[in-house]
C-alpha cells in the first residue's frame, strides 16, 4: 500500500479518511441505522489497527485528539443518556437531589421543575430507575446545566469539553507510565486511537472518560515516586477516589493495593516519625485517604433517602436489567430449561458474587513474583486487567463503553484480547435496528466466543503479544 502514495503522504490519508468516518458516526449516524453504524465502524477500526502498525506515533497521537475535538460540538446520536444526565443536572442546580425520587416524581402537578418536562422524561431510558450516576459525574452534570440551563446542545458540548479534557489527559499519562514502565510507546495508540473510546466516550457522552483519568493519575502518583512519600501517597488516594465517584467500577481494584504496598518497597515517612512503615502498615494511609475523599465527594448528596435508592438502583442493576451478558445469558438458558422462566433474580446476584470472590482470590492468593518494582507493578495491571474482564464476564449488562477499562488496562499488558472486544461489540448495535427492541443473539454468541477463542489462544501462546498478528505486535 505504501507504494502507491508519495513518501509522506500516507498517514495523510489514513487521517482524513478517519476524520471523515469520525464525522458520519459522530454527526450523521443515528442509533437504528446499523447498516450505517457498521459500514462506518469497520474501515474505522480497519485504519486504526493499520495506523498501529506505522512508525508515525506522534502524528497519530495528534490525530486522535482532533478525533475526540471534533465529536465535542456533535450531539450523541448513538446512546440517549446525555438527557437523563441534563436532567439530574437540572434538579441540583435548582437544589434538589437526584436521588430522592424517580424521574416520574417531577411530572406530577405538585412536584413540576422549571426545565424538567415530559419532552425531556420521554428522551431517556431507564425511566423507572434512580440515578446511579456518582458525585464526580454529577458535578459535571450540574455545572454544564449551570452554563446552559436551556439549551441542550450547550450542556452537552461543556460535558463533551470536560471529558475531552478528560482524554487528553489520560493519554498523556499513559505517555508518562509507558515510559516507566519501559513498554513500547506506541501503545499509547491501543487506545488513543480505538474508535470504540472515541465514538463512545467523547461522541456518546460516557463518564467512563473521568473514571480511566483519574484512574490513569492515581496509579501514576503512585509509582513516580520510589521510595513513596507520604505526600505522593495523598495525591494518589485522592486521585483515586475521585475515579470511584467518577464512575464506581474502579473500587475493584482497591484489594490489590494491599499487596502492592506489602511488597513495592518502604514508604518514607514524615520527619519526627517512626522511618518507615513496613507491611501492610503502609496500605493504612492510602486507604484511608481514600475513604475519607469517596466520603466527603458523597456527603453533598447523602442522606437516608441517598442510601436506599441509589443501593436499591444498584441492586436492581444485577436483578432486572440484561444486555449483551456472557455467563449470565448461559445460566438463564439453563434456568428457563429447569424452572420454565428466568431466573435473573438468583443468578444476577450469584454472579456478582462469583466475580467478587474471583477478584478476592486474584488480590490476596494469586501471587505474582516479580524481579524489580517495575515487573511487579506491571504484574498487579495485568491482575487489574483480569479483575475488570471477570466482572464484565459476570455482569448482566454490558454495553460498548464498558470497555475501556480492560482497554486501557491492555496498554500495559501482553492481553490484547480487548482490543478484539472492542472490535467486535459494535455489532451489538444491530440491537437497537429492530422494532420493537430486541437483542440477537447470534451476534452475542459470535462477539464472545470470538474474544473467549482469542483470549485462550493468548493464554497458550504464553508470550502474548509477541507471536500475535503484526497489526497488535510492533514493539518498536
């Protein structure tokens, strides 16, 4: 292919034709036009694995910023959840808390909101359920409604602004922690350049965004400093918690920084005081911090009422709610041909537990010895890495923007198996083509036993990415 462009102008054409599909996803793309939706996604992801594979990293790095630039002004066409998020934005701008009731509470005649309407009701999913949505997303709900409490397009182009400040972020970090790491800094590009992030976070709106951010910068005022000062350690717990109460899914990560602390190297402590903390006494701060930040970024909108919805939201999410699962759907099957219903209720919740005691075993029993603090920090990734594919193997929802956390994980990791899923689960979308809603299962079916089949195969090999296609191996 490079021989029929003049030197230099390849990547040209690479970048304007990503831009161009970038614009028919993130503009002209409605949610029910699968064919277009995959017409555009596959030569979308087609450059973005050729791209991968060329020497130009900080040209594509560049590329993938104007990417995400050029979806902030476009209103989400592909996911309708930016109108429930202006619509608790709404409420606590004018003082209340998203939390107290459901959505149907505020078209009641005694209970009418300025700006909170049926046109509004009728454009989000999920009508019977609380928020669920944590207190990091929704100060950035409630600060773009601030901005443009009547526009809707004006909001969601600030929640676009803060997330693409978000990304931008993150795959600087990801720069930084590459290069510690001592890992190929093309990389960077797994997920920089991964449409699924782009069209999803950036395009669609998802705060899945904020969470690998913060995520991304607690791990990096973790390891930056060795030995781990005090103050690095604060940072690094705020930063995390700010992760969590961007979007929850990052607390399953806590277990493994037990480990971590009893076996990265003495933590300097602060002068006057004993020299170092030894064991798991150097977990003690960093937890705490991070428990004392999750609660005071939740203490503006905790009360009882906060408890037993946004739990019960929770729970429900695991006893009602279903979409793309794995596990979960073969359990079910099995349910119907024993009791002749669904048994979402039992298994949902056996599920989470199953995940639950899987992360817990990976975290205190599956030990990963290490020759240099490096190698052992790479090794507690690729635990995280596992920790978040276990859980979304167990989930009974899985929607595309799931996906970026095993994404960003991969980056420093020999897995690419995600990258595989986030080619594949853009098929899920033929989902929302058919009248009335309904999902194929064929496509579930083909999504999972293909990333199962490219995740034993990476197993097997026992090197990785070193023998994987040429497109996910360069290491230049």
């Amino acid at each position: 292919m490079k021989n029929l462009f003049p030197p230099g102008t390849l990547k040209w054409f690479v970048a304007v034709l990503m831009v161009v599909l970038d614009l028919e996803l993130g503009y002209f793309t409605e949610q029910h036009e699968f064919p277009k939706i995959i017409a555009f996604y596959i030569p979308f992801f087609a450059l973005y694995l050729f791209a991968f594979h060329q020497s130009k990293i900080p040209f594509f790095i560049f590329i993938a910023i104007l990417l995400r630039f050029i979806l902030v002004f476009s209103l989400p066409h592909l996911s309708n959840d930016v109108y429930r998020f202006i619509w608790d934005g709404r409420l606590l701008v004018q003082g209340y808390n998203p939390f107290d009731h459901l959505p149907r509470y505020y078209l009641e005649a005694q209970h009418q909101v300025p700006g909170i309407d049926q046109a509004l009701f009728e454009a989000f999913g999920a009508k019977d359920f609380f928020t669920v949505y944590p207190p990091v997303a929704q100060a950035q709900f409630a600060s773009a409604v601030w901005l443009f409490p009547e526009s809707i397009r004006g909001a969601a182009i600030v929640m676009k602004l803060w997330l693409f400040a978000f990304e931008v972020g993150s795959i600087f970090l990801i720069i930084k922690l590459l290069k510690r790491f001592r890992l190929p800094a093309r990389n960077v590009l797994i997920y920089a350049l991964n449409p699924l992030i782009i069209v999803e976070i950036t395009g669609n709106l998802h705060f899945e965004g904020a969470m690998v951010f913060f995520l991304l910068l607690a791990l990096w005022l973790l390891v930056k400093c060795q030995p781990q000062t005090v103050r690095c350690i604060i940072l690094s717990a705020a930063a995390f918690a700010f992760s969590i109460c961007s979007k929850l899914l990052t607390v399953l990560f806590l277990p493994f920084l037990f480990y971590y602390f009893k076996n990265s190297g003495r933590v300097s402590a602060p002068a006057g005081i004993k020299s170092a903390w030894t064991g798991w006494e150097k977990s003690i701060p960093y937890f705490a911090v991070t428990g004392l930040a999750t609660v005071l970024l939740f203490l503006p909108i905790v009360n009882v009422t906060f408890v037993r919805n946004f739990g019960g939201s929770l729970n429900l999410y695991f006893q009602k709610l279903e979409y793309n699962a794995s596990l979960y759907y073969l359990l079910r099957w099995v349910g119907y041909l024993f009791s002749g219903y669904n048994q979402i209720a039992a298994i949902g919740p056996g599920l989470g537990l199953l995940a639950m005691a899987g992360i817990l075993w990976m975290a205190f029993f599956k030990k990963q010895p290490a020759a240099d603090i490096e190698s052992f920090e790479k090794n507690m990734l690729e635990l995280w890495l596992f920790a978040i594919s276990l859980y979304l193997a167990c989930t009974t929802t899985l929607h595309p923007w799931y996906l970026a956390l095993p994404l960003v994980l991969c980056v420093f990791t020999r897995w690419r198996f995600p990258v595989v899923w986030s080619g594949l689960i853009f098929l899920t979308y033929v989902n929302y083509s058919y009248e009335p809603f309904r999902e194929n299962l064929w496509v579930v079916a083909l999504e999972y036993v293909a990333v199962a089949s490219w995740f034993v195969w990476e197993w097997k090999s026992k090197t990785g990415n070193t023998q994987s296609p040429a497109y996910l191996s360069r290491t230049k």
